[in-house]
C-alpha cells in the first residue's frame, strides 16, 4: 500500500542557462560563481534521476565555460546522475562547450551548434587619430604592456603574440570535446574550424545524438509520471526592466553575441 505523504515521484532537475557566458562585472550572463549553488542544489535535491540543460547561449569567457563544465562533469559523476542537454535556439563557441560536459546532447532541427573556435576582435584607430592632429601617448613599464593597442599600428609581433594565446585555448576547446565526443564524431572530417551547423547536421556529425525536445524526451526516458524541478538564476527586478545603465549595455552586448549565429532574442 502507497502512503501518499510517503510517496517519492521520480524527479529530473531543470537548469536553464540562458546567455553569454562570464563574469563581466556587471551581474550579467553565466558564470561558475553564479551557478555553483544551482548546480549543487540541482544535483542534490530530491535525487534527481537526471539533469537537464536547458541551453541557449552564443558563448562567451573560454575560462567559465571550462569551468561550468568541470563543474557539471564532477557532480554528476560524485551524485551518479546523468546530465542531458537540450539545445534551444544556439549553443556555439563557449555555449557547446557546456553542451558537451552532458552526457546526451540533443536539438531541434534548427538549433545552431558548432563554432568550436576562439576569436579576438578589436578596431584600429591609427589614421582616424592621425586625421584629426591627436597625438598618442602610451607610457609602459614593460614593452609588450600596450601589445594591441588600438591607436597604435598593428605589429607583426603583436600578432604573434596574440596567437600564442589563441592557439593555447582553441587547443583545449579541441581537447573538451574530444574528451566527451571523441567515439561519436567522424575521423575524416574537421569539425574545429569554428563552422556551425543546425541541428539535423550536427547530429549526424556526432555533435549532437539526436533530435529531440525537454519534456518529451525526459518523459520518454524516465517515465510519463516524471517531476520537472526548475532551477534559474534570479535577476534583479530593476534589471528585469531594464532600468539600469548596465542592463541596457548587457541587453546591446547580448544581442549581438547572439545575432552572429542568426538567433535572435525576443
């Protein structure tokens, strides 16, 4: 006999991770600071038969999609919990990077996914300057303190700098998702070059194992009966408005990540 009070329903946590990825000071977008008590408590609470990631982000910092990862690979494998991803309008650059710390990524048809790449963009103002009579002064302690500097004409060793960094990083994006995807994707094709596909491509590239949406797939696999536990973040109410000098720029900065991959934020 079920004593209803007694009665444990099965249970799949939700977290939503929404947006760019990293610490900009501001409050804004996913960081590990910010999620470690959602992922705790996620992982933790009512001992979920599995998490499910919600994703929907262009990327962001190389170093708090790692660390979000590392985070979400310690505590599903500490708590035995497999972890799905759910891949809603994109999850490029740092945003698959999340992806592909769970053990099933799946998507619709037209999700975007991919760009498994790093990028550094900036402007140069030399002539604009120069055209105007300003003049320049940069004063280091260092001679590689101004490496860069957009009012200054770019160096070849700038530049070589620069990619001794970039090639660092892109090699441990490589290194992630070999690690989680490594027996699923195609040996004769180079998926790093930081192409994105949509949905349909990438799981037939092993990017992604299979079309599917959240709440059907997770009752699919854990039965009809299933319990959804949604985690978030909070955001503050003024922000929810946008009655902030910082939320306007984070909303501006947000939506340009997001339009480079044709995904729009209503």
């Amino acid at each position: 006999m079920k004593i209803p009070f007694l009665t444990r329903t099965a249970s799949v946590a939700v977290l939503r991770l929404q947006g760019t990825i990293g610490a900009t000071g501001r409050g804004a977008g996913l960081s590990d600071a910010a999620l470690a008590p959602l992922l705790e408590r996620a992982f933790k609470r009512k001992k979920p038969l599995a998490v499910a990631l919600a994703i929907n982000s262009p990327g962001g910092s190389p170093v708090q999609s790692s660390l979000i990862g590392a985070r979400i690979r310690r505590l599903s494998q500490e708590h035995d919990v497999p972890v799905h991803a759910f891949v809603e309008d994109v999850a490029a650059s740092g945003g698959y990077w999340l992806a592909s710390a769970a053990d099933y990524i799946w998507a619709d048809d037209s999700s975007v996914l991919g760009s498994i790449g790093v990028i550094a963009a900036g402007f140069g103002f030399t002539e604009l300057i120069q055209r105007h009579g300003i003049e320049r002064r940069v004063h280091t302690a260092g001679r590689s303190k101004s490496m860069l500097d957009p009012f200054r004409p770019e160096t070849p060793e700038d530049v070589a700098r620069l990619e001794r960094l970039l090639v660092p990083i892109h090699q441990a994006f490589k290194d992630q998702v070999i690690a989680r995807r490594g027996n699923r994707l195609p040996s004769d094709r180079d998926l790093f070059t930081g192409e994105i596909w949509t949905g349909r491509d990438a799981v037939e590239l092993g990017l992604a194992d299979g079309i599917a949406h959240l709440v059907p797939k997770m009752r699919e696999l854990y039965g009809k009966d299933v319990r959804f536990l949604t985690y978030g973040q909070r955001v503050p109410l003024l922000r929810r408005f946008g009655i902030s000098a910082d939320a306007v720029i984070d909303s501006v900065e947000e939506r340009a990540a997001f339009a480079r991959f044709g995904a729009g934020r209503g």
